[in-house]
C-alpha cells in the first residue's frame, strides 16, 4: 500500500478504537455516546476538519486511505469499521 | 519518477520578498460567521494564523523584481553575468508575453539571456532548481538566475473559507551557478495529471474563457462563494495527496541518492499548513527540530516562494556559515505534481526575507 509506512505492522481495527477516533476528532460530541449505530453524517461536529483528522488516523494506525466517496456511501461507525477492516485484510 | 543528479552547480544564495501587508484570521470572524470558536481550531489544528498578500496592483513580477535586485547585488554579479532566467509562476503579468521577459526588460538583462516561464505552483521552486541545474550542468551557462513567486491571494474569493484564509503572497530569487566545490545534487519529480482539477482556477484560459456567467458567485454546499474565475481547492484530496504522495517521494529520493534519513540536516516542505507538515514529517519519522514550519503561520501557504521563503525565514544563518548542511527540499501542489531535491549548501552570499516596500 502506498501511504503505509510498514504494512505488515497494520492490524485490524477494533470498533472502540473507531470510536476512539471520532471522540478525539470531533470538537463536539453528542449527548448520546457514540456506538456501533451512530449515523456520522447526522453529528453536528461532522464537518471537513474532522473528516480530515479521521481520515489521517486511520491511514496513519491501519494503512487504510478512506476518500470523500468512502463517506458518502457509508453511513454508520460499524460501517465504516467493517469497510476498513475489509481493506486491511486484503492488504 | 524523473531523476537526476548533477555535481559542479550550486546555489550561490537567495532572496525572498513578502508583501508589507498582514491578514490574520483572528480579524476574520465575518468569514466564519461569527464562530470564534472554529477560528480558534483552526488555528490549533491547521496552524492558520498571519499572511501576507499584495494591495491590487502588485504582481509576482514587482515582488521577485525586488528580490533579483537584492540577490544581485549582494552576490557581486553583474547583469552581463546571468545567461539564463527562469520564472515559475502561475499568477503571471499577462497570458503573453512570460513573467520572465518582463522583468527581464525591467532588470535590463543582456539580450544574450534564455528567459523563460515555468507554468507550476507549490512544485514548481525544486522544477526551477532542476532545469537550472540542466543549464549549468550541460554548459553554456554559468549563472542562472531563478524567480520563483505568486500572488494567489488575488486569486481567491475573500468568501471562500477554504482557500482565503490559507494563501499569502510572496515572490523569491535564486541564483544557481557553476562551481568547482564537488556539490552534489539529486532531484526526484513526478506528476499525477488525474487530479488537475483538486486544485484549480476553471476559467479565464481558452478551454473556458472568462464570460459574463464565469464571473458569478455560487455558494457551494459548505457555504463557500467563489465564481469560476477564482481558485477552487478540494482540500481533502490535496490533503490525502499529500501525505500519500509525499513520504514516498522522500523516500525514494533518499535511496536514489544512497543516503540515509539521518544524513539529512533540514527537510524544507513547501510550506502547505503546519497539520500537512507535522503529518509528513511523522510519516517519515524526521525530527521535528529539522522542519521549517514557522514561515507558513507568518506569511501564509506562498506557493511556489514558499520554499525559498522557509530557508530565507528559519535558515538564514546556518545556510550562510561556513559548514555544508545537507538539505532536502520538496514541494507538492497544483497539477497534481510533486518535487524532491536533495542539495548541500553553504556559504550562501545571502539568504533573507526582504519586505516589499524596504529600500534596496
């Protein structure tokens, strides 16, 4: 993979580690605590700034580089957590 | 990847002029309508902060004149003395004739000097540095004298939070000459035509001439205003060009050249924004101590000066010492395109920013 640094060092994604993620990355988190089901799109804190922190996580802790369209086509944290995880087996 | 390596050429020194005028986005809470707290993350998080831009009227030419000026004379070369000029720009004077031949006029150059534009951004200060090298190395050329500057504040629309509160102004000079010392130097540079349009002013060329229609504003659905005439950025895909892009090219820089990541003594970036450039430099382990950062939070993202501009701002005395520093320069932007130099330089004649409207 491109962006990895060393990609036999990448491993599978836990879905709390997801979560931990958006908890760092979001400026505002919602009342209720974020999950498996939480619609991302719909957080009020979802804007470009944390897409592009998200984004750099990933890619910097599992060698997955997510795109705009990645985003847009998915819709809750265990989507996305199941999209990453998809790539970093077929790594 | 292009690569290339020359020995017997080096830079002599170099010269950076900013605009007088500041900008900062703590006085730009209309823009962000009102929310204080989004500027303040900005900040934290993208390191926006101070630039500097051109009042209407002022162009890369007059900003790169007064840089040339300075360079000259500081390095005790004469005007008959430069055989060729290279100016990389992409805010030129006119579509005709080149930036080049326009200060070339105004410098009052022999007619004996090559000048030529380059048409790159954020890339286009290493592109420059290796056509110079090219002309040196393959002879007939001593000197060459290379400009590098933009104006890309007048190119975005002051509504446009994407790009407005990013970009400074800022026009340099470098002069690049024949030396019997042994440099050396290597130079990696690439291209990803796919993504011309991440980073992109739509009209005013002849694919899409300015009309009554392209000079329109259009909110997009962020909020942001800007016409077909203003530079459009789509951040998240330069973004994740960026450090996709970047690490990499360093890399195989540094095996072309057989040299390790330690032998380096400053990694110059072009100076996107601090989260960019932290980001690269964590990706590739460097000591953040080796990056240059400051010149982006004071003048702003200055395009293809912004490199010249950095070892003007944060290198000036070890450049001018005695003692060679290994120093690995690299821009990436607009195009999409990307360039790696691995230079030694020492004894520069001068290496400082200059400030518009200061007596030469």
């Amino acid at each position: 993979m491109l962006s990895a640094i060393c990609s036999n060092d990448f491993v599978d994604m836990k879905i709390d580690q997801l979560i931990g993620i958006f908890t760092e990355s979001l400026e505002e988190l919602p009342e209720t605590p974020l999950d498996g089901a939480t619609r991302y799109k719909d957080l009020k804190a979802w804007d470009s700034l944390a897409v592009l922190t998200v984004v750099d996580e990933i890619d910097m802790e599992y060698g997955v580089l997510l795109r705009k369209a990645d985003f847009q086509k998915l819709a809750t944290l265990q989507d996305l957590y199941e999209f990453v995880n998809a790539r970093v087996e077929n790594a | 990847m292009a690569n290339s390596s020359f020995s017997g050429v080096r830079i002599g020194g170099v010269v950076t002029c900013v605009p007088t005028l500041e900008k900062c986005i703590d006085d730009e809470v209309d823009l962000f309508g009102g929310n204080e707290k989004q500027i303040a993350r900005l900040k934290k998080t993208i390191g926006l902060n101070r630039r500097r831009v051109v009042e209407a009227g002022t162009t890369a030419v007059d900003l790169c004149h007064r840089a040339a000026t300075r360079l000259l004379a500081a390095s005790g070369v004469e005007l008959g003395q430069v055989s060729a000029m290279i100016f990389v720009t992409q805010t030129p004077d006119y579509l005709q004739p080149c930036n080049a031949a326009v200060l070339h006029g105004r410098l009052k150059l022999p007619t004996s000097c090559a000048a030529l534009d380059v048409n790159l951004g954020c890339s286009g200060y290493v592109y420059g540095l290796w056509l110079a090298h090219m002309m040196v190395q393959a002879g007939g050329c001593d000197r060459v004298l290379l400009l590098a500057g933009d104006t890309m504040s007048r190119l975005v629309h002051p509504k446009d939070r994407s790009v407005a509160p990013v970009f400074g102004d800022g026009g340099s000079a470098t002069l690049i000459e024949r030396s019997d010392g042994g440099q050396q130097a290597w130079f990696s540079l690439g291209t990803d035509g796919s993504g011309y349009d991440k980073l992109i002013v739509p009209a005013g060329g002849q694919r899409s001439p300015k009309t009554e229609s392209t000079c329109l504003d259009v909110e997009d659905e962020d909020g942001n205003v800007r016409s077909s005439e203003h530079l459009f950025m789509d951040g998240a895909e330069v973004f994740n060009f960026s450090i996709t892009v970047e690490p990499k090219a360093v890399r195989e820089l540094l095996a072309y050249a057989d040299l390790s990541l330690d032998s380096v003594d400053h990694f110059v970036f072009h100076q996107a924004n601090r989260y960019i450039l932290t980001n690269i430099a964590k990706r590739l382990k460097i000591d953040l101590t080796k990056v240059p950062m400051q010149t982006v939070e004071r003048y702003g993202n200055q395009s293809s000066a912004s490199i010249p501009s950095a070892m003007c701002g944060e290198l000036q005395a070890v450049l001018c010492g005695a003692e060679a520093q290994r120093v690995l320069l690299s821009g990436f932007g607009v195009g999409l395109s990307w360039a790696s130099a691995i230079v030694s330089l020492s004894d520069l004649s001068v290496c400082e920013v200059i400030e518009a409207d200061s007596a030469q």
